[in-house]
C-alpha cells in the first residue's frame, strides 16, 4: 500500500515538477525540424567542398595524398551521418551528434588546411614563374577558404543544437533525482526500508 501511494506520488511530483520546470526555464531537446535544418546545411556545405577534395588532389599531387584521403573519409562519414540522421532526427540527440559535430569541425580544419596549402603552393609557382599554375592554385585556396567558412557555419549550428541537447539531458536527470529522493523521503517516513 504504502509502494502503491509511493508510485502515486512520484507521478504527481512527475507532474508537478513538469509544470514548475515550464514555469522556469524548460530546457528542450532539438527538434526534428531543427536537426532537418542543420542536416541541409551540411549537405550544401559538403557539395561546396567535395569537388575541391578532387582538385587538391589534382593540382597538389602526392604532396597531398594524406590530406586528400582524411578529407574523403571525414566527407564520407558527414554523408553517412546525414543519411542515418536523415531517416531518424532524432538520433542527433545522443552521442552520434556529438561525432557529427566532431566531423564537421574536422572538414572545416581540412578545408582551412586545403586553403593555406594550396596558397603556399601558388606562392612556390609565382616564385618559379609558372603564373598559370600559381592562379589555378590560388582560386583552390579561394574556395576551400571559403569552403571552411561555410563549414565552420554549420558546425557552429550544430554544437549549438548539441548544446541544447546537453542541457535539456541534464535538466531532465535533475529532475529524475529530485523525484527519487522525494520518493525515498516520503517511503522513509512510512518506515519502509530501503533496498541497498
């Protein structure tokens, strides 16, 4: 019986504290609209880039393989993770989001590095006196710079939405504990042992 009023209590403090915390402020969780949102924009972001991935390669040879190869596979699982998110928004709400956000910090630090890169290289053809190659690299180093500004958007958006996800996680496990221990007072007082 007294289990009985326990499960009754935690379901009105459930309540009552839903109505308190919307009375503060409620942290929520990232809607799927929000997500939707923040998923387009990094597939624009990542048609901009993808080409230039092919163009650093062409224009900067084996002096760029390494970098070419982790641009790929950092592009490929942006792709992967907007595919998968795309069919669930709201596995973004976990540790996936975080990897997400991860990999677009990384993309965005590829494409910086694909910027300084080909602008080094242009400034080694400018001094060779091979001013076509030195312009074909230096609008690489354009686009990737701009690339990385585009990049870099997003992935301020989405550790924006992560963060939001943080903190609404966080409010929810505050008020779990307050429940409990709420519980386990009015049990307390019932004289009901508790179970270790």
């Amino acid at each position: 019986m007294v289990q009985l009023r326990c499960a009754s209590t935690v379901l009105v403090l459930s309540v009552g504290f839903g109505v308190v915390a919307k009375a503060q402020t409620e942290k929520t969780f990232p809607t799927d609209t929000e997500i939707n949102l923040v998923l387009t924009q990094t597939e624009r972001a990542i048609q901009q880039y993808k080409p230039l991935i092919d163009q650093e390669e062409a224009q900067m040879g084996k002096s760029a393989a390494d970098a070419v190869a982790n641009d790929r596979q950092v592009v490929n699982a942006l792709e992967t993770a907007v595919k998968a998110f795309k069919g669930k928004p709201q596995g973004f709400n976990g540790l996936l989001g975080f990897a997400f956000f991860e990999w677009l910090d990384d993309a965005d630090r590829n494409a910086m590095l694909c910027g300084s890169g080909a602008a080094t290289q242009a400034a080694v053809q400018m001094m060779d006196g091979n001013v076509e190659k030195a312009a074909s690299l230096l609008q690489l180093a354009r686009s990737c710079s701009d690339a990385s500004t585009l990049i870099s958007t997003v992935s301020e958006n989405a550790g924006s939405l992560y963060q939001k996800y943080v903190e609404a996680e966080q409010q929810l496990a505050v008020h779990a504990t307050e429940v409990a221990e709420k519980c386990t007072d009015i049990l307390k007082k019932n004289g009901v042992p508790s179970k270790k």
